[in-house]
C-alpha cells in the first residue's frame, strides 16, 4: 500500500503534537507556521517514510489527519461509480414516471 497524501487541516488542528510523538517512522514534524489560533501546526516532513500505520490518525484528538493510500483511492473511485449508477436509475424512474 502506497501513501499518497497526508492531509493535516490547519482549521482543526490544535498543535498538541501527539502525531509528531506517536509517529514511529518521524514522518510528521513541528511546522513553524502558525494557524488562526496561534499554534505552530505539524508538517508532513517525510512522505515517503510513511508505511501508511495510522498512528497519526488514531491519536489526533481532533480528527485534523487524514493519509490517503492508493487503496483509498481506488475504493473512492468505486464508490463514485456505483453513486453513478444509482443516480442514473433514479433519473430513469423519474422520467418513467413523467412520461406515465
């Protein structure tokens, strides 16, 4: 599994640091921007050391991580098809109804 992005959200991060400390690979670091609170935020230091753990994400208090793998991709990308086909049959029994 392939990490592609690391996401940290600078309106919900609270700059606890316990991503930083519960990252064993030391992908994440202490940023030195400061967010609208007034806290440095963490910064994605080394993406290609990240194995895709979720250690960041499980202890971030406030749901501010989010990595998205190869594999997350693809299950969105099915999950977008099949919302297509649905909003497709709803479409059709719409103008089923219309025409009746």
């Amino acid at each position: 599994m392939k990490v592609i992005e690391i996401r940290i959200s600078q309106d919900l991060c609270k700059g606890c640091f316990l991503c930083v400390w519960a990252c064993p690979y030391k992908v994440i670091d202490v940023g030195k921007e400061r967010n609208y609170r007034g806290v440095n935020v963490p910064i994605v230091a080394k993406l290609e050391e990240c194995r895709a753990c979720r250690l960041c994400e499980y202890r971030c208090p406030d749901f501010a991580i989010q990595i998205i793998t190869d594999k997350d991709v693809e299950l969105l990308r099915e999950a977008e098809q099949i919302e297509l086909r649905w909003q497709r049959r709803v479409e059709l029994a719409e103008e089923m109804e219309v025409s009746e």
